[in-house]
C-alpha cells in the first residue's frame, strides 16, 4: 500500500449513530478504516472523540514504523480491476441468460445493472453522505437537521456519512 505523506484525520469517512435513549443516549463515532471509535453526548463530541483517538493511532503507527492505512478518497481506481469470478448455479445461470436476452444485453451487463441497482437502492435507505470542510458546529448543525428529517419520517437507526473533502461550497448550497 501507498503511503501518503501527510495524512489528515478528516481525510478519513466519519461515520455517526445516534444512540437510543434505552441504551444511553448520545452519540458514536467511527472511522472504520481505521477501527477508531469514540463517543459523546453531541455530535461534536463524539467527532472530537474519535479524531483525538485517530490522531493519536496515527502518531503512534508513525512512530512504531507500522503502515496506516490509505484514506478512501486517495485510492487510485488501478487497485480495482474491474473484474469479478463468481460460480452460480446452473439454475441461476440459465435464469440470467434468459433475462440478457429478453433484455437485449448481455450477462455481465444484466449483472451490473443489477448490483448498481441493488446497492444504489441500499445506499439510498440507509445512508447520507454529506462534503465539508466547516466548523465543529456547521456539521453539528448540518447533521442535527439531517438526523430529525429522517426521524421524523419514522426511520430509526440511520447513519450519516462525513467525507471531509474539503468542499464545503457544494454543502452549503444544497436544501436540508
């Protein structure tokens, strides 16, 4: 793996679960590239968290000669060849062709099509992906009102992704 010279904490995906009242309340924060986890009883707090303890894994890796892992957003699309060996069974796999055909495409499209369809659809219920590059308090701000949309339309257990992309314009434009 590619080192990056001067990895930040905000380069990394800052996932956030609110915690139910039944079990405590509050917030968790995790950095799953790098296994961070931290908490709080706000939003900020548990971002503050979880960077202090991923700035604190990275000072330590560093020092320890160890590999940190290469933030998301710097991987180079070569590390994905875009190729993919499954084995199904010959049911599915008649089924499949059927379908190419009906469609007029073939198998590894028809597949495509249905993975992007699949985890599009996933995505789509579960996730909000939100660019900053703001103060603690603009994203407190920004994920509250995200987090009590979705409340309020009766979904439970969602979680907010953070990209740190530095692109807070396109944030700041965008209707929550």
């Amino acid at each position: 793996m590619k080192e990056i010279e001067n990895i930040n904490v905000l380069d990394y995906k800052i996932e956030i679960e609110k915690v139910t009242d039944d079990e405590g309340g509050g917030y968790i924060a995790t950095i799953p590239e790098l296994g961070c986890i931290g908490d709080g009883n706000t939003i900020e707090e548990a971002i503050n968290d979880v960077i202090e303890v991923a700035e604190n894994l990275i000072k330590i890796a560093k020092e320890d000669g160890k590999e940190i892992p290469i933030p998301q957003r710097y991987k180079i699309k070569e590390e994905y060849s875009g190729k993919l060996t499954l084995r199904i069974p010959k049911t599915l796999h008649k089924m499949l062709s059927l379908q190419a055909e009906k469609e007029g495409c073939s198998i590894n499209q028809l597949i495509t099509t249905y993975i992007s369809l699949g985890i599009g659809n996933e995505f789509g219920k579960s996730q909000v992906s939100i660019s900053i590059d703001a103060s603690p308090y603009i994203v407190e701000r920004l994920i509250k009102d995200q987090w009590e949309k979705y409340n309020n339309i009766g979904k439970n257990n969602k979680r907010i992704d953070l990209l740190a992309l530095n692109d807070f314009d396109s944030v700041r434009d965008r209707n929550f």
